[in-house]
C-alpha cells in the first residue's frame, strides 16, 4: 500500500468532502501517469483525467482522515475504452481507524468498447463517524489481466 498525500485542488461542488485537506489517501498501486489525485480533481466526465493501476488484478483505495466524517454521499465515475471487461468496485467505510470495515455498497461496470465506455454512479449514503473509507476494485469479474480505472471519486 502506498502513502499518498494528495494536492489540494478546487472542487466542483462545495459540498464536496476535500479530501485533500483533511485526509491521506493509500492506493495498492499506480502508473506514474495516471497518480490516485487524478481521482480527486475537478476533471470529471468523459474523458477526464483518471487513475490507473501499475497492475494488473484486483486493487484498494483507502481515504484516512484526519478526524471522523459524516458521509451523505459518494459519486464515482469509471471509463474504459480499450477493452470489453465488468469492473466490480465495493465500498466499505470504517468507524475504528481502519481496523474493521463494514460493506455499504456493491457495484458493477459493464465496459463495451463498441457501445458503454463511460459509467457514472451516486449513492445516498446516512454515514457517521467515518474515519476510512475503503474502495477495493476488480477489474474484471470474468479475470483478464486487465488494470482498475477510476476517472473520479467524490464524497460529500
């Protein structure tokens, strides 16, 4: 897991947690052209910029912040362009610094190259006291050696 302290940045909706400010974020691993910040900036949608994985196979991306957290919501967007693959991502959160996690949410992307390339996902969440939150990501149910992508990750 490594350590990233993430560059503050103007977010495009002041509801947003900024997570940048008050968070450390770690990630199992990224391409150095692709860093978890792009994650967390403004550059959202098609298009936008996005994290990569280093490798291939299943990753995790922890948010540690600084104090407890109430969470109302998470957006996230995903785009894949390259090839055709079910991306499973689940969400966790934790209220004891991490030790234990508790399942809030279970979600897959279908990725067509010919047809769906871009999915955008919003859950209404009644979170308290979060201390982390976990986003563990397959990127391939049917287990090609394909990378997990995240265009954005937004709490609020």
């Amino acid at each position: 897991m490594r350590k990233h302290i993430l560059q503050s940045q103007a977010l495009p909706d002041e509801r947003e947690i900024p997570v940048a400010s008050i968070g450390t974020v770690f990630v199992t691993s990224e391409e150095a052209d692709h860093p978890i910040d792009h994650a967390f900036d403004a550059q959202r949608g098609p298009g936008g910029t996005r994290w990569v994985a280093e490798k291939a196979g299943e990753q995790t991306v922890i948010i540690a912040f600084d104090t407890p957290q109430s969470i109302g919501h998470v957006s996230l967007e995903v785009e894949e362009h390259e090839m055709s693959r079910t991306q499973e991502l689940q969400l966790s959160v934790s209220g004891d610094g991490g030790k234990t996690y508790r399942e809030v949410r279970r979600q897959e992307f279908n990725f067509s190259p010919s047809g769906t390339t871009f999915e955008r996902e919003g859950w209404d969440l009644s979170e308290a006291n979060v201390t982390h939150v976990r986003l563990w990501i397959k990127p391939d149910k049917g287990g090609k050696p394909c990378r997990a992508t995240l265009t954005s990750l937004a709490l609020r």
